[in-house]
C-alpha cells in the first residue's frame, strides 16, 4: 500500500492569483495594480480594523470557536445560533462539509467553469468528481438536475458563479431544487452575494429556507477581509450540529472572530465599496467593450472575458503583465480562453485600460486571432 493515497499524488493544488511583490521583482516595476483575486479595492472595513485592535492583547487565550461572531449573525439574521457555523473562509466551512457528509462511495457534482477550490476539495478526499459544461458561461441547472445519481451527496452551486459572475433566478433555483431527493445536499456559495442581492431575480437564500441546503458566506470580498480568513454558513440546525463535531475546535481564530463583528456592523463601507464597484462595472464594461473585448454579464465585482483562443487570453495576460497590470487566467477554472478582471478602484480601472490599448494599439485583436 502506498504511503500517499494515487488521489493525493496525482493532486494540483490550488494556485492563487500572482502576487504584486513577485511581479514588481520579476519586471523592476515601481508600481503594480492587481485585478486579479477579487479582493476589495477599497481595502479592509474600518469598523473590523477597530475592532481587531480591541483583541490585541487577548492572543494568549485561546478563542472560542467563533461563539461571539455566530450569535451575532444569528442577531442580524434573525436565526438561532444552531444554524450558524463560522470558519477559515467559506473554504474552511466547505472542507467541514467533506469530513462530515461525505461516504467513500459518495460522488460530488456541479459545474465546469465554476470555483477551482471546491475540485481541488474534492479531489483531496478522493471523491468521484461528476461535471456538467455551463450553458452561455451560466450554470445548466437542469443538466447537473439530470446527473443526479444514487451515488450524489454533494451538489455545489456558486451565485453568482466565479469566474463568470452569472448567477441563476429564483424561479430556476426552486425549480432544480425540486429534482433534488432530500438526502443530497446542496452547497449554495453566496460568496458575491453582496453584489447581486440588489437584483429582484436573484434567490438571495435568507429569504427562504431548505433542510437539505447549506448556504456559505464571506467577509474576504465586499467586507475586505481576505487576508484573515473568515466566512460564515446557514443550515438547518442538524446539519451545523454535525459539521461542528468535526471543525477545529478554535477556529476561527479570535483577531479573524473579531474582524467579523466589526465587519458586519459596518454598513456604511458596504454601501461605498457596493457603490464603488457599481460605478466601476459601469465604466469598466463601457472600456472594455469599446477595445473590441468580449465580457460576460456580471453580477459580482468582476469581469470574465473571453477571447478566441486559450493562445490569445495567455498573450493579453503576459503583456498585461509587462505593464504592471495582474489579471486571472483561468485555465484552472476549466476557462483557458477567458481571463478574469477584478473591478478596481477608478484609477486602477483606468491603468487596466490604458495597458490594453497600448498593447492592443501594437497588437490588434484581429491579428492575433489569425
């Protein structure tokens, strides 16, 4: 036997975005703009930086496993505490969900072209890992409906989906959810949420609740959080019990704890960074759009754009790069003709623009699709 599991060995393990101090290094820049991992342009939220600097001198106690943040949640959703879990990322919830849900037997199914995290997550538990093609860069939720087997635990669907930034309606969530037996669970990621709850369309999962429905949330986007890893979940109360039983026992840890509070009761940043990146999407698409770039319909804080061939997205990437401007191949993504633009500040958008009609000036889409 072994001593690392085949499904381990042959693994490729996530790989974030590149990172601005490697580029700034690799191409002597003085300045890079990166728009490549969705994170707030805006920065961390005010109130969850107070609130980190009320908990300094609290680091030699051990946290409480995210008691205080959970009965917060609870509070502003009108919840009880049992349907509330709490942990590293929303990430760090769906790696629980795997532990404590998942049979060697059991198969997993969602999407192509949907987050990479959750087939990396899959793939470490040795899961069967079943994938539908997305239909216009949107979920086919009847399709993942008709790949239900005797053998599904897990279904996940990210709204809005990251990379495309689509999301599904009310009306087709309910409907799929209908075609789902009582004993498979659904992953919900709402990870954009914030983005697109504006949207009378969009099945924001607070206005309605599933027994067999496991909602994920996260400060890392529009709370600006992404560098202490804290995220949140909603299920019926049976289902937190058990993935409680097998989270770490202190996480999340007590600054990531305290960012959350502070975070949360921070409604006037979430207005701005909401506000910012409405007018940034606007701008952005309006730019994109008149260098002759062809961009998905977006409900998150993000573009995906898609190109003619994998050949050409790597070769706008690449000299995106040279101009000190990092965006997301996504390749991994099961995407590898689409690059994938985080929304930025208003100066950040323009330096992206400005990068690709400079280098589109010298290399025109035309050319390069021949």
């Amino acid at each position: 036997m072994p001593l690392v599991p085949p499904y381990i060995e042959s693994l490729e393990p996530y790989t974030p975005g590149k990172q601005a101090a490697e580029l700034q290094r690799e191409f002597s820049l003085a300045k890079v703009v990166k728009l490549a991992s969705n994170e707030n342009p805006l920065g961390p939220s005010p109130l969850a930086l107070k609130e980190l600097q009320l908990h300094y001198t609290e680091l030699h106690i051990y946290p409480n496993g995210g008691l205080d943040l959970r009965q917060a949640l609870a509070n502003r959703f009108h919840l009880n505490m049992g349907n509330v879990i709490t942990g590293s990322g929303s990430e760090g919830i769906m790696s629980n969900i795997f532990r404590a849900f998942l049979c060697d037997e059991d198969e997993a199914l969602t999407s192509e072209g949907t987050f990479v995290g959750f087939y990396v997550l899959a793939r470490t538990r040795g899961t069967r890992l079943v994938t539908v093609p997305l239909k216009d860069y949107h979920y086919d939720l009847p399709a993942i409906a008709d790949h239900i087997t005797r053998n599904t635990k897990i279904i996940y669907l990210a709204n809005p989906n990251n990379p495309t930034g689509t999301v599904f309606t009310k009306k087709e969530f309910d409907l799929f959810w209908g075609k789902v037996p009582d004993n498979v669970l659904i992953i919900l990621d709402e990870a954009y949420f914030e983005y697109a709850q504006e949207d009378p369309d969009y099945p924001d999962s607070m206005h309605y609740r599933y027994d067999n429905v496991i909602t994920l949330r996260t400060f890392s986007k529009a709370y600006g959080l992404a560098g202490i890893r804290i995220g949140y979940g909603f299920a019926h109360d049976l289902l937190i019990g058990n993935l409680l039983k097998v989270k770490l026992p202190f996480e999340p840890s007590t600054l990531a704890q305290a960012a959350g509070i502070g975070a949360l009761r921070d409604e006037e940043f979430l207005r701005t960074t909401l506000a910012t990146n409405a007018k940034g999407r606007e701008i952005l698409e309006h730019g994109l759009h008149s260098l002759g770039l062809h961009t998905i319909p977006t409900h998150a804080n993000f573009f995906c754009v898609h190109f003619d061939s994998e050949k050409v997205a790597l070769g706008i990437y690449q000299e995106l790069l040279r101009h000190g401007v990092i965006v997301r191949p996504l390749r991994p993504f099961g995407l590898p003709h689409c690059l994938r633009i985080t929304i930025g500040t208003h100066e950040q958008n323009d330096i992206l623009l400005g990068a690709l009609t400079q280098l589109l000036a010298h290399t025109p889409l035309t050319t390069a699709r021949e």
